[in-house]
C-alpha cells in the first residue's frame, strides 16, 4: 500500500509550485498580439519587475531558461578574449562559467568549496592585483542553488570598489529573487540575472536581465552580442514584438502577471521576505533536531550563509536517495536531487538531498514537508532526534 495518493507535493528548488490562480491566468485562448490588452499588460510587467529588484535600472524578458539569461548578459557586456573571474560556491558558477567560455570569454574560477560563501578579501585581493583590469566582470552566484550558499552581495561590492577596479558586478538570482532580500541598487550591483519559475512563481519559460548604466557603457564595445541576445531593442521598444525578438511568449506573461499582483501588490516584496526567512529558520530548526543524533547535517552550518529559498542537507549515503525515494512512493512528496553536489556515477551522489522553501509556500505547506522527512526517517530506520516538527512549530508560532 503506499500513502501517496492525493495531492502531490513537489519540494525541490525550482519550478516551484505553482499558485493555481496563475495557471487559471494562463488558462486562455491565444490574444490578440498587435493591439490591445496584452500590449497593455506587458507594460505594466515592467515597473513591477523593477520593484521585486529594488532598482530603477532597466530590465529586459528573454524566452529561455536561466542559461538563456546567463549569455544574455556575458553577451551584452564582454567581447572575446576578455577575462570575467567567477567566484564559486557550487554547481551553477561553474555553468556560467562555461557560457561564458563558450562565448570566447576567458574565465578565472576561484572555487570556495560547497558549504561557505565566497571570501570578499580574496576576491579583492585577486582585483588588486590586476593591474591591467584585465579583468572585465566578476560574475557572482546570489545562492547557489545546489549547495544552498547564500553569499554577500553587498560584500562584494564593496571589494570591487575597494580595489579601485572597474569590473562590472554581474550577478545571479535565479534561486533568490522573492525568496532572499536583494536591493539591486542599494547594493550596487551593474548585471543581474533570473528566471521565472522560482520565487517568481510561474512555469519556466522566461528569464531577466537587469542592467545598470556602467552595463550599458559595457555594452558599446562588447562584441559578443547577437541581434537576438540585443538588450537595447528590448529595452522600452518603439514596436512591441522588439520586447521579444519576435512572438511574445503570450501565456506565460498573463502568468507572470498575476505572480507580481501577488508578490508586489498583495503581500509585498519585504513581507514576502519576512515569510521565505520564517518557513526557512522552521526547516532549520527541524534538522538541529534530527541533526543531535544520527547523519542528517544541514550543508551550511552558518545561518547568515543559508538561502531563505533552498537548503541543502547531507546525509551517509545511500540514504540521501532511500529517502528521497521513500517520499515520492509512499508519501507523496518530491525532495530535490543532490545536483552538483558530487558525481552522478559517485557513491557519494545519494548523500545528499536538497528541500525547495521558494514562491507559493506557506505554514502548512512546510509542516507537511517536514512531517513526511520525519516519517521516512523513521519508516527506514535512519538515527536521528527527535522533537523536529515541535522544534519547527515553535519558529512558526513566532515563539
């Protein structure tokens, strides 16, 4: 017999789970895409993506996935043979590293590990160093969303700034943006990039680049960019199919549309990152209690350095994959995979599993979460201590 039947809960870390008056939003016949209300809607995206940012720069929609996104903005900004250095926290710095190889920019990886942020000094050190400013951008993960490391952005702001170095801040927030505080502004930060299907709360389909002036100033010499990738025509166009280099993804705007009504005009950019730090410090809480006894660990021990939208846990293998397993078949509830955080081929591939907290999340939704680990621990015999979903309900109680 398995307890599964029922509705299904998917607790990775992207796509996220989607509000149902979203999908009713996308529930729709083909519009009109010359004249009339999509026109008029897709405008008003704009100001609302602004305000999930914090930034009165420019922001410009790509029909793609975050990769998409990721050589968007190398190729807006960089030419070949130029130098971009990518402080690493996990899997994805790595991946942008690669589009921007791939593009004919040269990268520099300076690799932090899996479980700490990056080391501002160092990079700062590192920009001192380059006398030449050779060094174009440095091209820095918010959180990671394969080890769950949250690093300061603010931080490295100021290391740049510190060095005196003209490198552009280039920065990825397709796991944080609604999910973790991020003031693009305010912290000073030229390039920032994200998808749809996270904190945004909309099937995946469509990422963002965000750009500043110095950005832009970058962009009259990069010769990378394509007529596609083109941020400018993108940027309040004269002719609306310019948004998109073509057909408007039609359905997945209506979505978004609803989304930002949602994070920006219901509940409130602030307050929707007072919810994220909540349902996480539950979570946490919850491991701190398994964790006294037994394998289970949170990935990044310093809670200033965990995201608010995805957290990473690790655990002797195989168990990390026994109980993933264990959740889907008996439970009903789908934990994310160990991505990046070993090989695949490795034994040490199933010691790890990841819970997505990010978007359309609430009280329950977590407890439920929760509740289903803690009888999969149990069911398969895995050490550990008790007292988790107490420790977890407190938190929510705001005790």
């Amino acid at each position: 017999m398995s307890l599964a039947h029922g509705r299904h809960t998917l607790a990775i870390p992207g796509p996220s789970v989607m509000p149902d008056r979203v999908l009713r939003a996308m529930h729709r016949a083909a519009p009109n895409i010359y004249t009339g209300e999509l026109i008029e809607m897709t405008h008003s995206l704009i100001p609302d993506l602004k305000a999930v940012a914090r930034t009165a720069h420019n922001v410009t929609i790509y029909i793609g996935n975050g990769h998409a996104a990721w050589e968007a903005s190398l190729a807006n900004t960089h030419s070949r043979g130029d130098l971009a250095l990518v402080p690493a926290t996990g899997q994805f710095a790595h991946g942008w590293a690669a589009s921007a190889e791939g593009l004919g920019i040269r990268t520099e990886i300076i690799d932090f590990g899996k479980r700490t942020p990056m080391d501002a000094a160092q990079i700062e050190a590192r920009l001192r160093a380059d006398t030449d400013h050779e060094i174009k951008s440095v091209l820095m993960v918010h959180v990671d969303t394969s080890s769950s490391v949250l690093s300061d952005v603010a931080a490295m702001r100021r290391a740049i700034d510190a060095a005196g170095h003209p490198a552009l801040l280039m920065v990825d927030c397709i796991a944080s943006l609604g999910c973790d505080r991020f003031e693009m502004d305010e912290w000073g930060v030229d390039v920032m990039i994200t998808g749809c299907q996270k904190g945004l709360m909309t099937p995946p389909g469509m990422s963002f680049v965000y750009y500043n002036d110095r950005a832009e100033a970058a962009r009259e010499n990069a010769n990378c960019v394509t007529g596609y990738w083109d941020w400018r025509p993108r940027t309040n166009p004269d002719y609306y199919y310019k948004y998109f280099n073509g057909t408007a993804p039609t359905h997945h705007l209506y979505g978004l549309r609803e989304a930002l009504d949602m994070i920006v005009h219901e509940e409130g950019i602030t307050a929707v990152w007072a919810r994220h730090e909540t349902l996480a410090r539950a979570l946490w809480a919850a491991c701190d209690a398994w964790s006294t006894q037994g394998p289970l660990e949170l990935n990044v021990a310093d809670i200033a350095h965990r995201s608010r939208a995805v957290t990473s846990l690790r655990i002797t293998p195989p168990l990390g994959t026994a109980l993933r397993d264990h959740l889907t078949d008996q439970m009903g509830v789908t934990l994310g995979i160990g991505l990046g955080m070993a090989p695949p081929d490795a034994p040490e591939w199933h010691g790890f599993f990841r819970v997505g907290h990010m978007g359309h999340v609430n009280a329950h939704m977590m407890l439920g979460t929760l509740g289903a680990i803690d009888t999969g621990l149990k069911a398969l015999n895995i050490e550990h201590g008790e007292g988790a979903l107490s420790a977890a309900a407190e938190i929510l109680a705001g005790r």
